[in-house]
C-alpha cells in the first residue's frame, strides 16, 4: 500500500495544526515522523490513519480515499496505534493482543487459525508470550506499552502508524523494539513511528520527516533530515554527531540560540 498526503490541512477551531503537508507513505520502509511538542505529530499520524475530518488536500490510499476503500478494508489495510498507554479493560494480555484481529473476523465469529497463529506472533515478537495470562491494568507502563504494540502488529497490516511506541520503555526495550519496528518493515509492512529520541531515529529510520508548526520541514534520509540547519530551525539546537559500529548517530547537544552548561 502507498498512502499520500497532499495539501493536507487539519483545523481544530480556528487553529490549522497541520497546514499543507505533503509526504507519501510507502511499503518496506521504516519512517520516523519527528519534530518538537506542538508540531502537529500526532495530528498527522491521525489523518493518515483517516481518524480526523481533513479541511483541504486529501490522504488517498493506494489512490482512493477512506470511503472509496472503505472503513472495513482500510482497519485490515493499516493498523494504528494510538499514543497514550492507558488500558483498564479487565482483560488478559492475550485477549487484549487479540483485538487486533476483529478487523479480519466476522462479528461473533471465533477466532481462526491464521487469527491465533498472528496472535501467538505478536506475542513473541513482543516478548509477552509469559505475561500472556496477566490481566492487562496489572502490568507495569513498559509492559503495557508492549502489549498495545502487539495489539497493533497483530493486525498484520501493510501499514503500522504507530504514536511514540518507545515512549514508556526503559533504554533496552526501546532498542529491542525500534529493531522490531525495523524487522517489521524488512519483512515488507511500511512502519511510520513518531519518535523524540533523535539518536534512535537517526539509527533505525529508513527516512524522516520532521514537522515545525505544522508544515514539513524536512523529508529524506536521517542525515539530510536532521542536518544542522533543520535542527536550529525546527528544534533550536545543535547536535553532536558520531559513529559507533558503523552507524551514525545524532545526540541534541546545546541551544542554538545560546551556549548551555554540559
């Protein structure tokens, strides 16, 4: 699937939080969507995934829009994980990681083989295969945050739009889940993931796209993307840049603006 935002602006009241973006979404790839609070991350994410009424452009869907392709298909088609980590059903890990699957089953239906084989993988790739059991609100942030990914990459869809998946997890299960995250689109699902760690973006995405004030202000790869003039003027900071192991990093380092104490 290649979705394809154009001219997309998103108002809420008077206010356009997004205000002419372009960008194009495809298979394969591994894209952090970045840039400071405020900057419209999350709108974006939201229109992408056809959850908020578009003011003027449009998002098209391997060409359609939402209702040509339909609310049943595009739930199969692209799967979307929502920021916030709260979770009160009184439900197990499993069940809850399980409800990725409705958008493959007929209502009342039980679940099929390709339903629990997909729930089973999930579980694995999330490493919740022992907290299957535990009920989902007796789980810690991290945990949670874990199982709401599953929830998303049981779905199996061809595009995961996922709001700040690494957000609650401590340094290891971040890196073991940007690896998933990266593993996912080698495996041929596009994998959008909006990101605050600049270092992870910079070492896992295929390519990025940063919003400032609801406009995109760079598009490309990490390196272009996050390069010293993009950096000042969408963050006002300046960055630190190496290489470990072969890979490039980039680590926020002072204000652009004035010269801070390390």
């Amino acid at each position: 699937m290649r979705i394809e935002a154009r001219g997309l602006v998103i108002r809420f009241g008077d206010r356009a939080a997004l205000a002419g973006v372009d960008c194009a979404l495809v298979a394969g790839e591994l894209v952090g969507l970045v840039g400071p609070n405020g900057a419209g991350k999350t709108t974006l994410l939201r229109a992408l995934a056809g959850l908020l009424p578009i003011a003027a452009g449009a998002v098209r869907y391997d060409g359609r829009d939402a209702a040509a392709l339909g609310r049943a298909k595009l739930a199969r088609r692209v799967a979307y994980l929502a920021q916030s980590g709260l979770a009160h059903w009184p439900l197990s890990v499993e069940h809850v990681v399980s409800l990725g699957r409705l958008p493959h089953r007929r209502p009342l239906s039980p679940p099929s083989a390709a339903d629990r084989a997909a729930v089973e993988a999930a579980l694995a790739a999330a490493e919740l295969a022992e907290l299957r059991d535990r009920p989902i609100g007796s789980l810690s942030g991290g945990e949670r945050a874990r199982a709401l990914l599953a929830r998303a990459l049981a779905v199996e869809a061809e595009i995961l739009l996922a709001d700040e998946p690494i957000a609650a997890l401590d340094p290891l299960h971040q890196l073991r889940a940007m690896a998933l995250l990266k593993e996912v689109a080698g495996k041929g699902a596009g994998v959008v993931a909006v990101l605050h760690d600049l270092t992870l973006a910079s070492r896992f995405c295929d390519r990025l796209i940063v919003l400032a004030g609801g406009r995109v202000a760079a598009d490309g790869p990490p390196p272009a993307a996050l390069s010293d003039a993009v950096l000042a003027e969408a963050y006002g900071v300046t960055a630190l840049r190496g290489e470990r192991d072969g890979e490039v990093f980039v680590l926020p380092w002072r204000s652009a603006g004035r010269n801070l104490r390390t």
